[in-house]
C-alpha cells in the first residue's frame, strides 16, 4: 500500500485531520501526538524557515528539501506537501510532484493562483484561467501511470476574486480531471462549505482552519457535518511555536538563564528522546573501534 493509498483508506473510515508541519521536528511531535497525516505548509516553511511572508518567496528547491527532511524524520508517515502553484506550467507541475514523490511525500497540493502567490487568507489573490490549472492537475494524476502515486489535492483560490459559483465549478472539473480531493479556499462560513459540498458529489472536500482567517473556526465534526471530511491545520503548531519562543526569548533577554517568566518547555532529556538519541547512539556503537 502506498502512502497515497493509506491515506484514501483513511478518509474511508472517517475524517481526518491534518496538522501543519515544517522541519523534522514539527513532525516527530505532530507524528507522537497521534495525527495519521502530516501536512508540509508553504506558509509555515516560509515562515519558520525564512522569516518571510507566504507572497512567493519560497522556491520549489526549498519545498522539496524541506519534505526531505520532513519525511526522513517520520519514516513510513503519510506526508502530504503544498506545492504551491507548481511554480510554472503543467511539465513545471509535474517535475515538482516527482521530486517530492522522491523526497517521500504521499500527497501534493496544486493552486491555481497566478504567480506570485499568497497565502488563501491574504488580500490580493488572483487566479489562472481554469484551464491551465487543470492541465497541471492532469501533469500530477499522470505520474500514476509511471509508478509515483501521489494524493493529489486540487485547490481553488477562486472563491475571492471570482465567485463561490466559479471556485464549485472549477473544484467540480478538478475532481473529473483525476485530484483525490477539492479545495475551496477561504468560504465565509458553514452555509459557503454546504454549497461547496452540495456542488462537488462525490468528491472528498478539505477545509483549511487558520486561526484568525477567513474562514470561521469548526471543529472537525462541524466541517464533517456541512460535508468536508479532510481538514488541513496549517498554522496551530507554528503560531503555538512562535508565541512560546517570544515569551523564552523575551524572558531571557530581561532576565538570563533561569529567570522568573520563562514559559514551560520540555526538558533537555525529553528533547533528546524525541529525536532518539539512543537509538543513533545504538548504530553508531556498531562502528567503534574495539
């Protein structure tokens, strides 16, 4: 069974929940918390990784090594990547979605924006004829053929710039051009997510839940109910992140080291356990000299 296939046996049982993650070990804590599928967020790697906003910045290079290092710390975990737009035209799309097969990722996610993108909560978003998007959509369910079988999630931005109806429609062609899942980006709330669902039979449908965006926040049995049954948290742990190392490091340039206002944090074995220094130490022993 392939990733992919873990993955649609998932989502026949149920929801699913997707946390975002961005380097290894945003996934070993994800994976330890229990959630079956990981997601690789651009806007979290631009974030973390870059300091800068989610308007392009990140390039493909930088995406695939990061689902390298993503998939390598969770060996054997369903690891769904966002390949932005494809970064250029179908065969663009494609090169993209066989590198992150290679680097280990079960799933991609294809935009349709115009480039450069932004992130499907900011102002400004445009979008491609539909056509070229679902020629990219087409580029990525054709890797099947040659033995790279990807969750392929086809996302529509169009909601904002054109209409609900347009962004329907062009998820609706999505799910006949091959995408495993549809997603309409950014509806305003559960009576958006019931047209989407009413206007897209048959296909699984994913909600994004960002904290302090477009979308209203609903629990996992909310959006199931209005007929999304793939759910991405892109940012929780990065926001939870970020808002921890503000506090330790605002504590620790008033204070230093063991000043009062340091906020709660694992301990320096938890830490180690976490990226299992005993086992490495355990194959490294294996090599020693005698």
């Amino acid at each position: 069974m392939t990733g992919a296939d873990r993955i649609r046996a998932l989502l026949a049982q149920g929801p699913v929940v997707m946390p975002g993650v961005y380097d290894g070990l945003s996934a070993r804590l994800a994976a330890e918390a229990g959630s079956p599928v990981l997601f690789v967020s651009g806007f979290a790697v631009a974030a973390a990784r870059l300091g800068l906003p989610d308007i392009g910045y990140l390039t493909a290079t930088e995406t695939a090594q990061t689902a390298r290092e993503v998939c390598a710390a969770v060996p054997g975990h369903p690891v769904v990547v966002d390949a932005d737009t494809g970064h250029g035209d179908a065969l663009s799309a494609r090169r993209v979605a066989r590198e992150l097969h290679a680097a280990g990722a079960a799933g991609v996610m294809l935009e349709d924006q115009s480039w450069p993108k932004r992130c499907g909560h900011m102002e400004g978003k445009r979008v491609v004829p539909a056509g070229e998007w679902l020629a990219k959509i087409r580029a990525v369910r054709d890797l099947r053929d040659e033995g790279a079988d990807l969750f392929l999630i086809a996302r529509t931005d169009a909601r904002a710039p054109l209409s609900l109806d347009e962004a329907v429609a062009r998820a609706r062609a999505a799910h006949a051009a091959g995408a495993d899942a549809v997603f309409v980006e950014a509806p305003a709330g559960p009576e958006e997510m019931r047209r989407v669902a009413e206007g897209i039979p048959g296909a699984h449908r994913m909600a994004n839940m960002v904290e302090g965006g477009r979308t209203p926040p609903m629990t996992a049995a909310e959006l199931h109910a209005v007929g999304h049954d793939l759910v991405v948290s892109p940012l929780t742990g990065l926001l939870a992140a970020a808002r921890a190392l503000r506090d330790a490091y605002g504590a620790l340039a008033a204070g230093g080291p063991g000043a009062p206002g340091l906020p709660p944090m694992l301990d320096f074995a938890q830490v180690t356990a976490l990226v299992d220094l005993d086992g490495h130490r355990a194959v490294g022993a294996r090599y020693d000299d005698d």
